[in-house]
C-alpha cells in the first residue's frame, strides 16, 4: 500500500506543503482539460460561422 502523504513533522508543515502542491497540480491538470475543452467548442463555432457566412453569400449573389 501506498501513502499518499509521508508522516508529520513535529510542526505538521511537510505534510501542509505536500497536500497544497498535490492540490495545485490537480487543479492545474483539470484547468487545462478544460481548455482544451473550450478551444474544441470554439473550433466546432468557427466551422459553422464559415458555414453560415458561405451559405448567406450564395443566397445574395
């Protein structure tokens, strides 16, 4: 079995820095799934504005 955290030092310190960097590094990973996320939505956007605006151009010519 595996500890996700070493033992307490006398002023429970270690484990403190430990935890808020693990933290950190899981809310850093989560933002970045959720970017890429949002540059995936805008691509799909960018397509159907090309879309639209070719459409509308062949209604006015």
């Amino acid at each position: 079995m595996t500890m996700l955290f070493e033992p307490l030092d006398s002023e429970g310190y270690k484990r403190s820095v430990v935890y808020h960097a693990a933290r950190l590094s899981m809310l850093h990973n989560r933002m970045l799934k959720r970017f890429d996320k949002v540059d995936k939505a805008a691509e799909k956007v960018e397509a159907e504005v090309e879309l639209f605006d070719e459409a509308v151009r062949t209604l006015y010519e």
